[in-house]
C-alpha cells in the first residue's frame, strides 16, 4: 500500500469521526451540553472559593 493510500485511508476515517462527533457539544439524555459551559463554570467557582480564602 502507498502512503498516498494510506493518507486516504486515514482521512476517511478522520472526517467519518467528525461527522459522528459534534465537537465540543454532547448530547445526554436529550440536552446538548456545551463542554465551554462546564470549564467555565468551574473556574468560576473555582475563583469564588479562592476569593473567600483571600478574605
């Protein structure tokens, strides 16, 4: 099999995986949940945890 061959392959399934994937949303239990959503709720309450330390 030639790289060219083996590129082709490896594309295909590339792109196969990004159609089935949605990138950073997923879908559970009938919501799509915004995986931006959950970091930066953390921070935020990660931040709000620091300041009360602070204080």
């Amino acid at each position: 099999m030639s790289p060219d061959d083996l590129m082709g392959t490896r594309t295909a399934r590339v792109s196969e995986r990004r159609n089935v994937s949605s990138g950073s949303k997923r879908k559970r239990a009938g919501h799509v949940i915004d995986s931006g959503d959950i970091v930066r709720t953390g921070i935020e309450y990660g931040n709000e945890q620091l300041n009360r330390i602070a204080e």
